[in-house]
C-alpha cells in the first residue's frame, strides 16, 4: 500500500493508510496500546485494541522507543488530537524492535545531550527548532530571489583573511601553500556585484574565536547580499525588509513548531516597520546614561545563560562604555531593551571596523558600517555596510591593517575597472533562528554545532 504521511492524514479521514516512521512513545491502557508514532512531518497517535488481534496487541507492546516501524491503520477524526486525527491499527510491521535507547524521557544533562547530538535532533523540541530554521532558510531565499538578487555563492577555501587575522583556521594546501577558512564571502560578493549588480552568497562561515558565549559558534551559516550603486542606508532598508520577510513566514508557517517551543508569538507578532535608526554617537550616550543610572548591570545579567536582572548583584561591575569601544553582549542588549524592536545602530567607529568599509566624508574617525541588533537580547543579527570604492584609500588600508597587497590585488582591480559605490551586509541563521524560536543558545539552532570543545558528533 501508498505510504501517506502523517500531515496529510486530515484529507484522509475513514480510509485505510500505511504509515513509515519510528515510534516516539508508548503507553499501554488495560486492552489498549497507545503508540505515538512520528514520521518526520508530525507525530500522530495510533490505537491497538486487544480484543481486535490478540497477537498484534503483543507485539505492539513489546516495542521500545524509537523502533522503527510500518503501521497500517483506518484514519479516525479525534478532537481531542493536536492534529485532529488518531489510527485505528489493523496491520503493524517492525523493521527494527529498538530497546535501550539512550535518550529517554527523563531530564538529562545538556553535555549528554550534545553528546547524542544525533539522536537528540529526534525529540520534539528540536525537531521544531529545525524546522523553523529550514523556514528562515526559505524565507531568505524567497525574499533575495523575489527581489531581483542573483545567487552566487562563494569559495570555502580562500587566501587571506577578511574578518581579521586572529580568526582564521588555517588549512595545508596543495605544494605546501596555506589556505584559510573564509570567515566571509564579502570580499568575492563584491566582485560578482561588480558583474550582477545584486548578488548574494549564502553558505558555511568559520572563526577561529576562542568564545564560549550563548552566541557564538566556529562554524555557522550566513547569507551575504552586495549591490552595486548602494550606500549604507540602501543597507538597512534591505535588512528591515529581510526581517520582515522571514517574521512573517515563521508566523504563518510555523505555528504548530512555536507552540510547541511555548514561544511567546506576541513579542514576534509586534515586530514592525520602520526599524529605529541609531548613530553610534547617540548609542554611546544611551549606554554612559544606562551605567549611571545602574541599568546596564541588570542588562549584563540578562545576556548571560540562566541569568536575569535579580542576578545582577553576583556579577562583576559593569565598565562605563566609552566612545570607541565596540558593543559587548550586555551593551547590545540595553540598547534594543530601549525600543523592543530590532535596532540599526550606524556609523561606528573606523578603528574598529574592517579595512574595506568606506568612511565619512565629513567625519573619517566614522565608518558607515552598519550592525542590526534583535530584541530579548540575541544581540547582533545582521553586520555590513558601504564598502571603501577609492583605490588609493584601500591600498592604504591594507597597510594600516598589515595585510599583504599581493594577496587583494584582484580585490584591487574592482576598483581599477569600473569602481562604483556599492554596500552589503551579512546575516548569521543561528542568531535569527535563535531569536525566530526564543531559545536560549544558539548550539540547538543547526543540526550539529561546533564549538570551542565541541567537534562531534
């Protein structure tokens, strides 16, 4: 018989189905066997009754959890059912009658779970994260494609640094060459720019950063538009669309996932347009008033796993923040606090900004970066801004930076042969998916996190 899968089952109420999948639970009630079964599209209940097949009552009995299972069965209407529906069991096949299986439904500990990494993406919590990243993923895709962007993706293996130097995983290449892990495929997105005019790359990115924060992995994924004839603002304008965008697919795709992760919707649901527009200079002010006014350490606490403002006593003192200085977790946090939407702070300082960011005419110590701050403290999501279309000015860069002129002479040349205005940004998929599921740490939002000490399984 047709295999039909579960999230189908509605359409088919009163007809007999067969069902492949692996059983998720099992209760047994005097003549009656509960077997909560999942085929990766959802999980629905299918009822053995004794008196019915005495020989099939055993054997459904007898299976642990995650055996894997065929099951055929007359779909009934259940209003009680998360989906609506239950099956009426007449046949059941087993592939595999599973017993021991490590994860149960008792409370482990997070370092065990990471462990079995490859059977913990099996419960519902994380298969609900999962697909909420599959429909960012999506969403992403959709909103680049449908705006007249051309994919073009970009090399893993590069010869230099983008991000900066202390970063990298360095990798042999062939004849004893190096090669690095690219950090970001900026530096190439411009040059398809250059030929497309709206590009953009999505793929793997690594850093070499020793950091252990709820936010950070070695490996994520991160999707990078460019355009050719665009300023830092054209940036943000872009940016407040994508997340718009990808808002409102999660909301009207992924109810049944958010639910299930008790996500608060209404926080998602007030998230509108237009974002607020912060300049550096004004940001500092509200962090220096913050830290006068005792707020900042309650903030602190808040960025930090398991921790909230009640804990801000146990932590060290907050350092007042200073113009210069780049944005820490608790800093990020406070400033988005101030609005309850994503927030666009602009125009930080050139020193700590890469070379290729173009700077102020008005004001050169300014760079017209941009970074996207996301509510509920998952800080920065989005990173980018107008790039530096001078010759003369990125040479100059590249030595104030240390970096070798011969490795970025094809970088040099999109400013020799046709040099525009042009701008992009990056966007990483763990911190949006984080914030998209209100989960705390970004290791639950890709398949199998790396991580300081953590590279398998």
């Amino acid at each position: 018989m047709q295999q039909t899968y579960i999230d189908q089952l509605k359409g088919h109420i009163g007809e007999t189905v067969t069902l492949k999948g692996w059983l998720y639970n099992k209760r047994s009630s005097g003549k009656l066997v509960f077997l909560q079964l999942r085929d990766g599209t959802g999980i629905v209940q299918c009822v053995v009754f004794k008196p019915n097949d005495e020989a099939l009552y055993d054997v459904a009995d007898s299976l642990g959890q995650e055996s894997s299972i065929i099951v055929t069965g007359t779909v009934k209407e259940d209003a009680r059912s998360p989906i609506g529906v239950e099956l009426d069991v007449t046949g059941l096949e087993v592939l595999q009658n599973v017993h021991d299986y490590p994860i149960t439904p008792k409370e482990h500990g997070t370092e065990f779970l990471m462990d079995h990494r490859h059977l913990w993406i099996r419960s519902k919590r994380q298969h609900a994260v999962l697909k909420i990243r599959h429909t960012v993923i999506k969403a992403v895709r959709d909103y680049f494609d449908s705006n007249g962007f051309t994919l073009a993706d970009t090399p893993i293996f590069t010869p230099a640094a983008c991000e900066g130097t202390t970063t990298l995983f360095e990798v042999d290449y062939f004849d004893d060459e190096k090669a690095y892990l690219t950090q970001s495929g900026q530096l190439y997105n411009e040059a398809t720019a250059m030929a497309l005019g709206k590009t953009y790359a999505f793929g793997p990115t690594f850093r070499a950063e020793k950091s252990k924060t709820r936010r950070h992995l070695t490996e994520f994924w991160m999707v990078e538009p460019e355009v050719a004839y665009a300023g830092y603002e054209d940036m943000m304008d872009l940016g407040e669309g994508l997340i718009l965008f990808i808002v409102d697919r999660v909301l009207n795709d992924r109810k049944q996932e958010l639910a299930t992760l008790e996500r608060d919707t209404t926080v998602l649901e007030a998230i509108k347009g237009p974002f607020p527009r912060l300049h550096y200079d004004d940001a500092v002010k509200m962090l220096q008033e913050g830290y006068d006014k005792g707020e900042l350490a309650g903030a602190q606490a808040a960025s930090l796993p398991g921790q909230g403002a009640e804990d801000a006593g146990k932590l060290p003192a907050v350092r007042r923040f200073e113009w210069g200085g780049d944005f820490g977790a608790p800093d990020e946090t406070y400033l988005s606090k101030q609005f309850g939407l994503p927030v666009f702070v602009h125009h930080f300082p050139t020193a700590i900004k890469g070379f290729y960011f173009e700077v102020d005419k008005d004001r050169p110590e300014c760079a017209l970066g941009i970074d996207l701050l996301a509510p509920e403290g998952y800080g920065e999501i989005i990173g980018g801004g107008e790039r530096a279309a001078n010759l003369d000015y990125l040479i100059s860069q590249l030595k104030h930076h240390d970096l070798p002129q011969e490795i970025f002479e094809w970088y040099l040349d999109l400013r020799r042969y046709g040099s525009v205005p042009h701008a992009g940004f990056g966007m990483g998929i763990e911190r949006t998916v984080a914030w998209m599921a209100g989960i705390e740490h970004v290791r639950e939002t890709i398949p199998f996190p790396r991580m300081l000490y953590r590279l398998r399984p």
